[in-house]
C-alpha cells in the first residue's frame, strides 16, 4: 500500500504549523544517538533487500513464509526475543479471470505481465484485486474518470447512468476500493480498473526498463475491500483472527466488494476507451492515452468474468522484544510490513530493510551494558496489501495488553529518495522535526528537515510558505489510511507516527511485477542512502520517546491543529451554503439553461436542499478550552526540575492515554470500527484523511442532525482532555 | 486570422463590467431595424460560402480575386458605389521546404496535408509560415513548450541554452510569430512549430472528417511578420502599398522573422520529439502525444532547409458605399477580409457572407426611398492572413481622410455557434448588449446577450459573476489584435468594434487544408444560423450609430475600465516586487537549494534586481478627473431635449476624436506605427491585449525610468480628455 505521487508528499507537508519547542535532548541521549548512528551499515539494508525480494512473497506465499522466518533469526540473532505469530486469513486468489470487448469489434484483453526475469516471478499473482466477489456480468461500457463521488455528480448532470452498465475508472485521486464502492452504490454491474499513463505512465516520464514509470502493460494490483468501514481479516472484525476464531460468513462480510473488479493495464483499456461513444469527457477526465476520451455509455460491450480460490491463509507477523529495564511495561513499537504483491522490492522491502537496520543498530548498544528504558517492540506484519491484515489482527488479539502498554506507533513503508514526509499524531509533532533536524541529507549538504521547510518554501502557497520561511515548526501531516498505523492510531488510540522519504523517485512500477531489485536501485533508492536517512529519523525518534522520563509529547500542536480543524469544518458549510445558494440563482436567473451546449441534453442533478446552519459554539469553546489547557500543559512540561516519581507516572499515564481520549466506544457513525474522532480515512477517500471525521463527513453528505451530535460528542471529548490537560499541568508543578 | 478556442471567447467576457444606460431607441429606429431583420435570408450565407470556398484563396491567387469582383458586383448589385482597390503587397510563398531528422535516426519529414477533394484544393499553397527567411539551417533540436518568454526563463532555470539549435515549439499560448521572435532573440537557428493533439486535435474531441478537430496530418499555417512591431506589407510601414509606393529593401524590413520557420503536423512532429533526450519537460508544457515529452537538447539533430518565392502580389479589397443623407462626411465603416489560407469556409467566409447579407439586408431598406443618415462604408479585405496587408494599406493610404471622417469601424471574422464576443472601444460597450439584447439566440429560447450573460455567470468568477449575477451591464473585451479592427483603433484611433460568436464550434481546422465548407456546416455553424445571427447583431449597431443624431458614445465605461487598468498596472509592479522579495527569501534562506532533485543542475537564473516603487499618482489622479468629467458627460448626453445643431456638431466631433485622444503621434516606445495608449497587441504576446501598454509593457520589461515617462504621457493624455469631456458636457447643457 502507502501514497505515492510526489504531490502527495508535498501536500502532506502543506498542514497547519506553529512554532513550539520540543524537549531538551541531554548530553547522555546525544551520545547514546551517535553511538546508533554510527552503528547503522548501509549495506546490511542491499544484501536484506536482495534476499526479501528475491521472489513474489504475497501473504500465503511459500516465500512469505520463509521470509518471516528469516527475518525472525535475525532479530532473535540480534538479542530480541522473538515470535512469529500466525494467523488465519481470508486471502482470495484468481482461478479465472477475463475480460472480453463483444462489441463493436472483438477484443479479449491479455491480462498478463510480461516479466524480464522468469525465475525471480516464478509463482507471482497475475493483476487481480483482492476481494473482488466471483461474477459474469455483461453490459454495456462507460468511462467514469476516477470513480469517486464528484464524478458521478458529473455524469448526473448530464444524464448519464451507469446502473446496468460496467464502468472503467481510471487509478488514482481516491483509494481503488472505493471505485467499485461508488459503483456498486450507483446500480453498475462491474467495475474495470486501469493505470492511464498520464497519472504513472509515459506521461510522467520514461517507462520501466529504461526508466522507472508504469510500462503500457503494468497493472497495479491491489485491495478492493471497503476498508474506511474496518481493515483486517474481512470475516473478524474487532477479533484476532486466530486458529479457531469466530468467523462471518462470506455473504455476510460488509467489507467485501459488491461487484466484480478487475485491474487491467492501459494497453488492455486501450481497445476499450476507444470503442466508446458519446460525449467527449470533461477536460479534466481526460488521461495521456493518444485517442479522445468519451464517456459512453456504449457502443462498447464488455464481459467480465471472475472466479477466485476464497480460501483462508497463514499470515506470520514477526514480533522482536526488547525489554525495558525501568518501565517494562510501556512499549514502544515500530512496524513495517513485509508481505508484497509480487517482489516488492520498494513496498514493503525498502522500508522493511530499514527498519531491521534500525533494530540491528539499537541492539549493537546494548554491547555496553546500555539497555532501553522501555521496552522496544518491533514488528514485521504481514498481509498489509490486502488490507492492514497483519498488523490489525494483532492489535485486535492483544487490544487490551495494548491499550494498557502500547506509548507509541511508529510505521513506515515504502521508501525512496526525497524529502522527509511525517504524519500522525500532533503531539508528537516537535520531537519529529527536532530529530529530522540532525539527520543529513545523502544527496545535498543540508539536514532533511532543511529539505522538507525548502520544499514547503518552495512548492507551497499562502500562509504554510510564510511559515516554513519564518522559520516555525514544520507541520506533520494527519494520517488517513494506507499503512499499518491504522489499527493503533484510529482503533485503539495508540499516538502513531508515519515516517518515510519520498518525492523524487520514480515511482511508476506500484503494485505490479516491475517493482523490483533492479528498478529500486536504478530509480527509487541508488545505494540504500534514503534507507539509512529512515533508519537515522525512525530511530532517533524511538529512542528519544523509549529514553524520555517524561514523554516527549506537547499538547499545544494537537489543540492549535484541531482548531485549524475546526475553522475548516465552519467554512465548508459557508462554501456548502455559498455553492447551494450560486446555483439556486444561476438556475432561477436562468443563466445555467443559457449555456447547454449543442448535443448536451440540458438535464441537470436536482437543486439540494439549502444547507442550514449548524451549532458549532459547543466545538469552538472547548477548542478554546483546550487551547488554555495546552499551553498550560507545554509550558509546565518544559519546566525546570526533578520530577516526583508518582506525579511522572501519573501524567505519563495521562499521555498515554491521550490519543484515547480523542476517541470513544461507540466509533464513527455508521463505522465504530474507528473510534478517533479527529484522524481517520475518509469513507469516500480510503488513503485521504477526513478530520474531524464525525463532524465533517456529516456535513459533507448534508445529513444536518448527525452534523449536530456528532459537534457535541467531539466538543465532549475534547473538554474532558482539556481537563486532564489541567490536572496534569497541576501535576507537573510538582517539581523540586 | 482570428482567435479560436472557447477559453479565449470566455477569457473577452471576464473583463471589468458596470452598469451603464445605453441611448434611447426610438420607434421610428426599432421600425427600420425590423425591415432589416426581414430582409436577412439564411440561404444567402451558404449559396455565397460554397462560391467563395469552393478553391484555395489566397491572397494573390486567381480564385482571390475572382471572389474580390463577385464580391464587387453583387455590392454593385444591390445599389452600393463600389471599388476594387489593388495594391502590390510583399507575400512569399514556398519553393522549396524540406525538414530532416539526421540523428539518432534519419526521418524525412512529409509535410504534406492529404486532401478529401483534389478539385477543390487544387492549387492549394501547403503548409508554410509567411515572411520566415530562406535558409539552411542544422543543429541540434530542444523542446521549447509553447516558445514564449516564460518557457526560455523556465529553460535557463535548468541551465539550457538554445544558441546555434533548433528549437520546436507547440502552437497556442501566444500568436505564432512570437515563437520565432523569440527563439531568435535566444540566438536559435531555426524553429518548427507543431500543432499538439492536447491543443486542437484528438484530446479535444474526434477529429476531422469524422468530428472537427485536427487530424494528425493537419497543418496549421500562419504569418511570422513580427506583427505586434507593425503589421501590413512589411515593405511599406505607414504609407500604403500602392504601385510605385517607395518600398523598404527585404533586408531593411523589422518586421521578417529572423530564423527559418516551418509549421508541421503532430504526423511529422511525433518522430522528432520521440527523438529527444535530456530532462522531462515539467508537467506544464507536456502535450497530448503519446511519449515522454523531454527537453533535449538531442540527441535529435534536425536539418530545416526553406526558399521562398518573394515576389509581390496583388491585394483587391473591395469597397463598397452607400452616402448618408444627412452627414455624408461621418463613415460608418463596416469590413471582414476575403482572403484564406486555403479554402477558409470558417476563416474567414463565415463572417464575410453575414457581413453581405448585412449589406444586403441594409440596401433592400433603401427602396422605401430610407437613406442612412451617416455613410455606410462595407469593406472586404484581402490579404489578411500574412498580417492583415489589406486593411492596413487601405488604411495607410487613406488616413487623413479616415482621421477627418470615420465615426467607428466594426469587424468580424471567422463566425461559429456559440457566444456573442464583443470587444472594443469600451465607449461602446452599452450600445453593443443594447443591441444584444434584441437578437435571439438561434439554438436557445434567449437572446444572445443572456446567453453571455449566462456564460460569464456560470463559467465566470468572483467579481464578474457577481456582476452577471447582478443584472448589471455585460462587458466587452480590450482588443489586442489578430484582425482587421487593428490599423483603424491602434494606428489611426478609430473607435472600433470586434463581433463574432464562437465557443461551441469544434474548431480544430484553423488555417488548415480542412477549413472546408463541409467542414464548417457540420461543425461550426450547421444551417449558418449563427451567421444570420451575426448579421442582426452588426447590422443593429450599425443602424444605430448611422442613424444617432448624437453619437451614441458613453464615457463613462471608458473611464472605469481605465481606472481598472490603472489598478491592475498598480498591482502589477506590487506583485513583481513581492515575488523577487520571495525568491531572494528562498536563495538566502537555502530554501532554493533544498530542492534541487536528482539529476537537475541546480542552475538558476540570476536574481532580478530589485523592483522599485514607481510614482502612479498622475495616472491615478488622471483617472479620476476622466471618471467626473465622464460623469459629467453621460448624465448630459443621456438628458432629454433638442439640442442645438452647432452643439450637436461640436459634442459629436469631440466623440469622432475620442479614441484618437488617447493615442498620440510618437506611439508606444519602440513601436510608433502603434499610437494607442489603453490598447494594443502585446510585444511578447501577439494576439494578446495589453492594456495601457506603454506603461505595463515597461513594467513587466523592468524599464523602470520608460515606465514612469510614459506614466506622464498617458497621464496626459487622459487629463487633456476630461478637460475635453466637460466641455463636451457643459455643450450638452444648451439642449432646448
């Protein structure tokens, strides 16, 4: 999984951002880090990346298997103690897939990727989409661009249906498993998914093997589950999904896709998008292939037929321990995933590789009799493609050990050259960028937190520029979905953080047989350097938060980014309202009937109903109130002076429990699964954040009385903290 | 000739827009405007197209001037005084083109327009550029995006010279002669211009014959003349073309491109820009073909060889007269040209049949014993295309008696279905929607004033919504130039008008061998409705400034939008300072280098000087006696009551002279032939207005101390106009 265009990691660094101080970093800590430092060999990460990618190792895969096994030696080698854990997952297969263009002419796409090394693809998975359901659907064809919400708006205003029909979108703007969802909701009988080679083809730039971008027969593979609704083995939601689990039925299982979905490469959507008729797509619908985009629906027929082997797989997450000699029981774990689609060589290996270097380094200190404070967890999940499989259902069966011990997440996943792109949870935002601060470049003379303030001075807009150039803290940006964070952070309230290099890669080779030893070297990570620049930020970052008396965490970036939050809740109703009320005028004026273009039918979406305004003092005034409190919190935290053991303890529990308190029970409306209630994957975004979840998704999809509760269990939520934040700060006036 | 994508005719609405009362209409005028209107017949438009577009006709070609004497004999016919003025114009045409990729392939580029009807095309000039230079030219080739300015600051960004290369450039973006200029002032050898399929071809919609746009093998053609310095036969500037004229030598003359230049098809050009290497070009200047656009420069190595024939050729505009009754010595001049590239049914027969039947309509009026108060004068011009040569030697040879006689001059040119786009002399902008309002859109059930209204109130933004939204007066556009309103508003200050409806015609076959009758019925204008259209609009302003006993000019829309103007200049200088203060921000911070990605140089063009404060307040102060003294104006001239023959006289010189008083006789700093102050084509855009262009020009070209000296001169000029204008008003006072 993970983003990957280089706008995204741009537009992650373009958060809110203000200027606070993270903790002092003693003598002692500086020297413990430098001794890390010097331990990390950036040829451990080439040799661990040439063996984990040597083959396809897709979760139930022989090469899987003996990758976690691997893995598992090494960290046990290292001084870890180790475990693998096995669980038992829904992993669908193919048996058949085809997809047959019936008319105007005959076409049967070839659906294969043809690889440049036999040996090293033996046994990979053709391009399919995971939890695509078995079917036969035939129908007549119509191009939906992207296939999220918006553009189904679009083909309303010009009256054009797709129930009964079988849609083509192409990748990108939304998580893909969104696509079949909007298409299902809007009566399509299947969903054809394609790689156009303006968004990571020729387009971007030379194509795989002479350069690194998707060749004109790369498919990119992936989940079709609805995982904004929960991630994880689709048949235990909430449970681990041991031996012996309580499992749904298939037909009962909501996450499962409602309508067959296939992947395909655009030399196989050629055919198809050029057997289409009518209207000429909008402008903005239109990719890089060399014909004109139309939206149909028809001439064009197509079949799509689809069977899959539904059986359940082993997945292996290796866990390595290494325990706290003061506070045993407060973990710090760090995770990436192993499993791939096929090879994998950047996702998941590049990180993966990464993060064991990382783990290697930090057991090399303990040579010297140093041990970690708290106890280090690290973690190699499994079964993350399909759907964040391993790590959920780990943190699902060890939910409640979790919620009493677990400090901090720290993901990462694919890596490649780049700036610095950090997201997760605010609290944790200055003692990011003050590590970032001391760690170089491999490319340019400057740290890579220069980089990252460079990037957001240079490509940035508005006010985000004006702060990277005055000088204030960068921002870390609020995490969707897409990584193994997602059970830690949005499920069980565990602070998380998202770390990974990226930008400057060529990264065109997403889930498909291309994504190798050979193209990462070439145009993603040339000598691992980037590799080791993760390594040196993540563990640095596990360090300081595993060494800390104190946790290192500052409440005034949280609340100053949830009142940023806020304020963009307030104005996307303005905008709602201004939107509405601009197109009840230009209909009532009868300015829209004075431009229907000739051949366009006229026919428009109905007026929505007028958006009312909602109530949102309940959320202003505890954001207020949280804000007093925060200050009040960060400036005690910075205080001065030995600290009672009792009153420690006492506000490390309460920091803790911070991103908990954030969350409740009872979850989002409609998807209790995620309980946070200012991070989580949008239910039509799948990667892309919603903040304020509750609120702003009510508001989104106008239902107004949801709006109105969901603003008062947040403002409750959020005044509570305020509370603890005060009784906390009292806390720490304890000082000597 | 002729602007041609729906953007531009969008782009005319969205200027500056108030509410102003045009002239009252009385019954005995709205009596003669119906007559007109029953006497337009649709069938005339297209008998007349079939003639005039049966065979290529270009300027200098048999079928030119056996168009020229059908035109004169039916103007003749229907009771004008007519005449064929010739002149002896400079107009190359191809002896010899040859284009050849030498490396690291050899491909011989074909050049050739495959035609539907080989009679109908017979003697058809192929694709070439006017007024490039003969030569031999071979190096090595670089990918220049659309060739402006912009792109060769973006070029040096990255360390890339075109000196002693050969540059390739897309058409769009600027008027094509700018290319060259450019590219030359660069110190390239040679320069291909390419039509990209993203532009006008298959990413646009189907292509011709199956839909509108331009095929692969489509050419466009097009003068280079360095027409923003002067256009006309680049031999004679100022004096017209006339037998025997004293004539400048080729070498001598400014306005000849100064690299060969050479149009091809996407066909042709496919092959080279396959051919290049070096960066990917950025996101921006990457067309629709189906490559990785790059840079270069190579390894493409092309060879460009051109000869031309520089004969002079003969030029027949066609004059035709009906005398005023009342004011004999106040012309009201109405043209569009005659010439083609090759058939030209769109460009420009479309707009020369409405303006015949406009005149036919108009003389049918005449045998009820109606004579027009004022002189009507229909000119149709030829040799348009290579740099409107017709119209500007008549012009030239005419001027004093113009100076002294014409009241306004109202063009049109290429006509399709679509929007009504008036743009102008802003003293006429009531007058235009005035006459708007009464014609009917012939598609919708509105008239085509509420359908521009519509456009700009649904595709329009901010302010200029609001304005449309608000029912206040609709805009007309600042003309910059691209056809024959030119040499009347910017040379001699002639108050001008430009009218046309466009925007929804498929239009992928500008000045290409496809521009064919069959052409324009399918895909621009089926039935010729919007000709007929076209007619009741022009022929209803012309009505109404002939038969005005005051001419129907409004200052205060002048005034207001140079206020605008004013504004814009204002914010200009602003905007230039705050982005060199950012980019010395990003240089001395380190920001600039962070972001330097793999494999980029990291060059940077060097730092501008810094951008002074530039004294405006004698233009602001200008502007503000303008807008009184044109409230003064408006409110005397909108008043009711006889007025005094000598004052009548007095106040109606005053608006003949209007737009000559804002112009002067030493023109624009390096650029005399053009004496307009508020309007003119850009230096660096062709096509392309610039408003109050001494003073903007000299800001955006950093000339500070020109900028603030012509600040003064237009500054005083305007002065002078409100003294002029409340002496105007006070002669309004002595109304009966």
């Amino acid at each position: 999984m993970v983003r990957r265009s280089a706008v995204g990691w741009l537009g992650m660094a373009c958060a809110a951002m203000a200027a606070h101080a993270g903790p002092e970093i003693s003598g002692e800590q500086r020297a413990l880090e430098e001794r890390f430092d010097a331990a990390l060999q950036r040829s451990n990460l080439g040799e661990w990346m040439e063996r984990l990618a040597a083959r396809p190792h897709h979760v139930g895969s022989a090469q899987g298997r003996s990758n976690a096994l691997f893995m598992a030696e090494l960290f046990e080698s290292w001084g870890y103690e180790t475990r693998v854990e096995e669980f038992r997952v829904l992993f669908p297969t193919p048996k058949r897939r085809a997809l047959t263009l019936l008319a105007p002419e005959r076409f049967e796409a070839r659906l294969e990727e043809p690889v440049l090394d036999a040996a090293a693809s033996a046994g990979k998975l053709p391009g399919y989409n995971a939890y695509s359901p078995d079917g036969d659907v035939t129908g007549p064809l119509v191009y939906v661009n992207y296939g999220i919400p918006e553009d189904y708006e679009e083909l309303a205003r010009r009256g054009i249906d797709v129930a009964g029909r079988i849609v083509i979108a192409r990748y990108g703007a939304s998580w893909r498993g969104i696509k079949p969802k909007v298409a299902a909701e809007h009566g399509a009988l299947g969903c054809i998914l394609y790689s156009d080679p303006r968004d990571d083809g020729y387009f971007q730039g030379e194509v795989y093997p002479e350069g690194g971008y998707r060749p004109d027969v790369g498919v990119q593979r992936g989940s079709v589950a609805d995982m904004p609704l929960y991630p994880g083995d689709p048949l235990t939601p909430f449970e681990g999904a041991v031996e012996g689990a309580a499992r749904l039925q298939r037909e009962d299982a909501p996450t499962l896709a409602r309508i067959p979905v296939l992947p395909i490469s655009h030399a196989d959507a050629l055919p198809l998008l050029q057997a289409l008729g009518g209207p000429v797509a909008p402008e903005a619908w239109r990719g890089g292939l060399p014909l004109t985009y139309r939206i149909g629906p028809g001439p064009a027929e197509v079949r799509l037929q689809l069977e899959f082997d539904w059986s359940l797989a082993p997945a292996y997450d290796v866990i390595a321990r290494l325990e706290g000699h003061e506070e045993p029981e407060q973990w710090v774990i760090r995770g990436n995933h192993h499993d791939a689609w096929v090879n994998g060589a950047t996702d998941p290996v590049s990180g993966m590789v990464a993060l064991m270097e990382e783990a290697r380094a930090i057991a090399t200190l303990t040579r010297d009799g140093w041990r970690p404070r708290r106890t280090l967890v690290y973690a190699a999940w499994d079964a993350e493609e399909p759907g964040l499989l391993g790590s959920t259902e780990w943190a699902e069966t060890h939910a409640e050990e979790l919620r009493a011990k677990a400090v901090v997440y720290v993901n990462s996943d694919s890596n490649s050259r780049g700036y610095l792109s950090a997201g997760g949870s605010h609290a944790l935002e200055p003692l990011v960028w003050d590590a970032a601060r001391e760690v170089q470049d491999p490319r340019l003379g400057v740290d890579v937190a220069a980089r990252a303030r460079g990037a957001l001075a240079v490509f940035g807009a508005g006010s985000d520029r004006e702060r990277a150039l005055a000088g204030r803290t960068l921002p870390i940006a609020p995490l969707g979905s897409g990584s193994d964070y997602t059970p830690f952070l949005q499920h069980l309230g565990i602070a998380s953080l998202n770390l990974g290099f990226g930008g400057e890669g060529d990264y065109g080779q997403y889930h498909s047989a291309y994504d190798t030893v050979d193209h990462h070297v070439r145009f993603m990570d040339p000598g691992h350097e980037y590799g080791v620049a993760l390594a040196r930020v993540a563990g640095r970052v596990v360090l300081r938060i595993s060494e800390a008396e104190l946790l290192p965490f500052r409440l005034e970036p949280l609340a100053e980014v949830i009142a940023g939050y806020a304020e963009e809740v307030d104005d996307l109703g303005k905008r709602m309202r201004a939107e509405r009320e601009l197109e009840r005028r230009l209909r009532e004026t009868g300015h829209r009937a004075a431009v229907v273009g000739p051949g366009e039918p006229g026919l428009l979406a109905p007026l929505p109903e007028p958006v009312p305004h909602l109530n949102l003092a309940p959320l202003q005034n505890a954001v207020e109130a949280l804000i007093a409190a925060a200050a009040a919190f960060d400036a005690a935290a910075g205080g001065a002076g030995d600290l009672p053991r009792d009153a420690r303890d006492d506000v490390n529990g309460f920091l803790m429990r911070l991103e908990r308190s954030l969350g409740d029970e009872g979850g989002l409306p409609g998807r209790p699964w995620f309980r946070h209630h200012v991070y989580a994957p949008g239910f039509y975004t799948g990667y892309g954040v919603k903040t304020l979840p509750g609120v702003r998704e009510a508001i989104e999809q106008r239902r107004w009385e949801e709006a109105e509760s969901e603003v008062l269990k947040l403002s409750g939520l959020l005044s509570r903290l305020a509370g603890e934040a005060e009784q906390a700060a009292a806390r720490l006036s304890d000082r000597d």
